[in-house]
C-alpha cells in the first residue's frame, strides 16, 4: 500500500485494532466536540454493536460512519456519525462514505429503509442519494437535526 492510496475498511466494533478505534475516536472527537463546540456524550453504548465504516487515505482516516442494525437507533437500519476531516473535505469523501454506506447497510442488513437523524444543514446533500425528510426539527446537542428514510 502506498500513502496516497484511498480505500474503504467495513469492520465489527470486535474487530477494530487500537489504533483504528482511536483513529474513528479521535476524528469524531476532532469534529464534533471541538470543531462544532458541541459537548456531548459520543460514547452512547451503540459502538459495540454497530459496524464501522472508515475511509482511509494511506494511514490517516478521512471519513467514517457507523452502521446501525434495525432496532439499535430506530426500527430502521440507520448510518450515523458520519464525519469527514476537515483536511479532506471538497474532495467528495463524504459523498464516497455515503455511497458507500448505503451499499454496506443493504449487505449487512438486507434491502429495507435507512433512517438518519441529519443536521439541517446537510438535507441537501443526503437528498442528493434519495433520503427524505420526515417528522420536525429537532434539537440534538444544540444542532438543529431532522430526520431523513431512504
């Protein structure tokens, strides 16, 4: 593998190496605390029985998500915590990681609806892969969130 090579990693919380984990921990950490000054409990309980989507670019991680089975989030399956670092943004990571995710759900969990709880911010990019808003706004650590199905 050469450092510039980008490429996808689907692994079990079980599975995930240490340095993967602080990886995923710190790249969350970097965006949603610090970047969005959101003080929040990132450790919910819900890592250990979601599957972990990285997107790799040689040894630094640039996107993540998690993939949650039904009944875990909602009664849907669900992606959440998707992030992309603020160095690799503009180079249409988080567009890859979605595509992706949304591929990995149906494999993981078969074909069925995916639900999200998105920051208002983003419903048109995850429109752009068919999810629709549902429900009202909502507060969810300070950010304005709506829920979107596929």
């Amino acid at each position: 593998m050469t450092l510039d090579t980008s490429f996808f990693m689907l692994k079990s919380f079980e599975s995930l190496t240490p340095h993967e984990l602080y990886s995923i921990l710190r790249l969350r950490n970097e965006v949603f605390v610090v970047e969005q000054n959101c003080v929040f409990q990132d450790a919910d309980n819900k890592d250990q029985e979601s599957t972990h989507l990285m997107y790799w670019k040689g040894l630094e991680l640039i996107a993540y998500c998690r993939l949650l089975p039904q009944g875990l989030m909602y009664e849907e399956m669900s992606i959440g915590r998707v992030v992309s670092s603020p160095g690799s943004r503009g180079i249409s990571a988080g567009k890859q990681l979605i595509a992706e995710a949304i591929d990995c759900c149906y494999q993981q969990f078969g074909k069925g609806p995916i639900r999200i709880g998105a920051q208002c911010y983003l419903i048109n990019f995850y429109a752009s892969f068919g999810f629709k808003t549902e429900g009202s706004v909502y507060l969810e650590d300070g950010i304005e969130h709506i829920e979107m199905v596929l």
